[in-house]
C-alpha cells in the first residue's frame, strides 16, 4: 500500500461518536495531513504536533458538497479545539466560538485514509476512540473500495450506518478491546547477555516510541508505562504430565496472594496461564492449595525469587494487537536474571482484526527492538527461557551466561 493519503475529519463535538448529522450541529470539515510513509492499518494516532494541514474541505450541515475550499501555500497547524492541545502560535482555527446551546465547538472526530486501488479510490475510515494528552487515537470502523471523486462525508457516513456496533464499541473506553487465545500466553524472550540497567532500557525504548522509532506500533494512550515489584514463591509441577509447569503465589500490597498457574512441557512461545488475584493464604498452606486444584501433583519447591519490571506498552497500528516490552530483572540466591519479554496482551476490535496477525506481528516488533538494542551496543540472547528455567538453575547451583545477565 503506498501513496496514502490521510484527511482529519471535524465536527461538532456532541455528535461526534455517533455520525454527522443533527439539527444544530456545525459545518463538517477535513483537513489533509502530510504524508508519513506508513500504510494505512487498524489504528491511527496523532500528536497534537502532528495536525498541520496544506488543504481544507468543507460542507454545509446535510453533508452537501463543499462550501468552502483552502490550500495552504505551506502547511499551517490546525487548532483541534481539545483540551491538551497547547500549541501557541499561528494557529489556523475551523471555528472560534465557545461551546453554547445551540451549537459546539468542532473538534476531530473521524480520519479518513485513502489511496489508489484497482479502477478507484480505497478507503478506511476511522472513529476517534480515545483522546489523551500525548495525542489522539483512530480505531478503523470500515474499509472498502469507493468511486473514483465520492466526498469524504459520504464515506463517513457509510462507516457508520453500516457498522453501528463497532462505531458505538469506539465511543466506548471500556469495550474496546478483545482476547484472542484465552488462557495462552504468547511470550518471547530477549535475555541480556551482560549487565544491563533495566530501567535504561525501559526508558529509551519508550521514547523511541514516542519518537515514531518503530515502525508501524504506537504507545498505548493513557497505559504508556508500567512499574510492577513482587515477591514469588515457585512449585515446580513436576507430574502428572498433562500439568507439568509451575505454580506460584505471587505477594499483593494487602496480605493476599496472586496465584500463577502455568503449564507447558517445555520452554517454547505458547504456554497455558491463568492467574487467580486476591488469594487467601499461609504459606504452609501452599502445597495443599495446590494439590486441591491439580490433584496428584508432584511437586518441587523452588528458591524464592523477587522481581521487578518496567513495562512500555504499545500497539501493532498495523495489526490492531497490543504488546508488552517488559523489562524484567529477577533475583533469587545471588543469581540474577535479565530479561526483555515481548508478550501480547490483546488485541483492537477494528475493523478486519484477526487472531492470526498477532504472532507475525509480535515477530516484527521483536526485529525492530533488536535493531535499536544492537544500535545501542546491547546484546541479547532470543528465546523462551522461562523463570522456571532459571529458578531450576538456581536450585542445582548451575546458572548460565544468559540466565545471569552477565
């Protein structure tokens, strides 16, 4: 997909989730941005910075043809009416007058992407979903192919009669988002191979996120990072074979406990997790919580461990998936680990969304982190070790290169 060309759609604010028309609402604008180089995907975001515009379009109220037409001679910034927009300056305003009864400040509320396609004009049309002060958020609601010279407003419009249910899922913070794979965590792993500060890496992979650094995976709005610290106590499930894994209670600010139950015969991407929060317990009775959900199993107590992560949390624009880069480093008996997990977390209900995107995609997102890790000077080592791995090395006394960090 190339030559895509991208047009922000304003209008009034009261109606904004949920189509174009009403009886008072203003005029419909769209405003073209200036190209990036990326194809269009499930999901678009904007910087504030970002909405500068060399060409404005128009209509009246119904949504008829244009009442106005402007071309910039240079690209000028366009006021968006939000209220973490503080840019200062010559800014180029589509309407000045406060919010009143009878009509309301016209802010952005759809994008619309287009580029050439076989005998016309290819279209995807996005819903503002999610407005934050690093920026704004567009979940695909439609894509399709439109006739050559069909108005933007007329596209928009079809967007949203034909697909009410996701139109109506984006107005919404909470329904939003979906599982694929419940129960299966889809994880790999990046271990350092010499003494790295994970906060160092934390914090430069964030920026370069926030840098546009990469390609094609923008922050998650509002959830850009993370900071997680526990205490684990570990059982290796040694039997029966269909549970061979590990448990284990995790220490909560409260008293309780989160119970991690993780099976897999080997370390490899998938395994089967589920985590149970706000557990109950002593721990002498760790080993009888156990049995009681896996009867006969074989255990084997493991070193304690504590760890500590920072999480940058993005999301495949191209893909609708987001993902986890946690930045993980777990000590137990003078042994340490370092690790960067790449894990999915979930995934965007847009438009054309599938499950079988996500592992192509967590694959891609591990190639662009490597390639900044090696532009760093960091080496790591790619893979599946898991904590079970590394907690076993650290019972037999036997803890490699990798699994240390050093």
């Amino acid at each position: 997909m190339s030559n895509v060309t991208r047009w922000l759609v304003f209008s009034e604010v009261a109606v904004a989730f949920r189509g174009l028309e009403a009886p008072r609402s203003a005029a419909v604008s769209a405003i073209r941005l200036p190209a990036t180089g990326e194809p269009a995907g499930t999901t678009e975001w904007l910087t504030y910075d970002e909405v500068v515009a060399d060409q404005i379009l128009g209509w009246d109220q119904a949504g008829q043809a244009p009442d106005r037409h402007q071309t910039f001679p240079t690209p000028r910034a366009v006021f968006t009416g939000l209220p973490f927009d503080r840019r200062t300056g010559d800014l180029y305003r589509l309407q000045s007058e406060p919010i009143t009864p009878a009509g309301g400040r016209v802010v952005p509320t759809f994008l619309v992407a287009e580029w050439p396609g076989d005998g016309g004009v290819e279209r995807a049309v996005y819903s503002c979903s999610r407005i934050r002060e690093s920026g704004m958020l567009f979940s695909r609601i439609w894509a399709g192919p439109v006739p050559a010279g069909e108005p933007l407003v007329r596209s928009v419009e079809h967007a949203c009669l034909h697909e009410p249910g996701l139109l109506a899922r984006f107005s919404d913070e909470a329904s939003q988002t979906v599982r694929f794979d419940a129960d299966t965590e889809i994880e790999l792993k990046l271990s350092m191979l010499d003494d790295t500060v994970p906060w160092e890496v934390a914090h430069r992979l964030a920026d370069a996120v926030q840098r546009r650094a990469l390609p094609g995976f923008v922050p998650d709005l509002g959830n850009e990072m993370q900071r997680w610290t526990y205490e684990q106590e570990t059982f290796e499930v040694v039997g029966p074979p269909e549970r061979a894994g590990y448990i284990a209670f995790m220490t909560a600010h409260d008293g309780t406990y989160e119970v991690k139950y993780k099976f897999f015969a080997e370390d490899t991407l998938r395994r089967f997790e589920r985590c149970v929060e706000g557990v109950v317990l002593e721990p002498s009775q760790f080993e009888d919580h156990i049995r009681e959900s896996v009867p006969g199993a074989e255990l084997r107590p493991l070193p304690h461990m504590r760890r500590t992560r920072f999480d940058v949390n993005v999301e495949s624009a191209r893909g609708g998936h987001y993902f986890g880069l946690e930045m993980d480093e777990v000590w137990s008996e003078g042994s340490v680990l370092r690790q960067l997990e790449i894990e999915y977390h979930k995934s965007r209900a847009a438009f054309g969304v599938v499950a079988e995107t996500v592992e192509p995609e967590l694959f891609r997102l591990s190639e662009e982190v490597q390639r900044l890790l090696t532009e760093w000077g960091i080496k790591v080592e790619v893979g599946y070790l898991s904590k079970l791995s590394f907690l076993k090395g650290v019972a037999g006394g036997a803890v490699s290169g990798a699994e240390t960090g050093r």
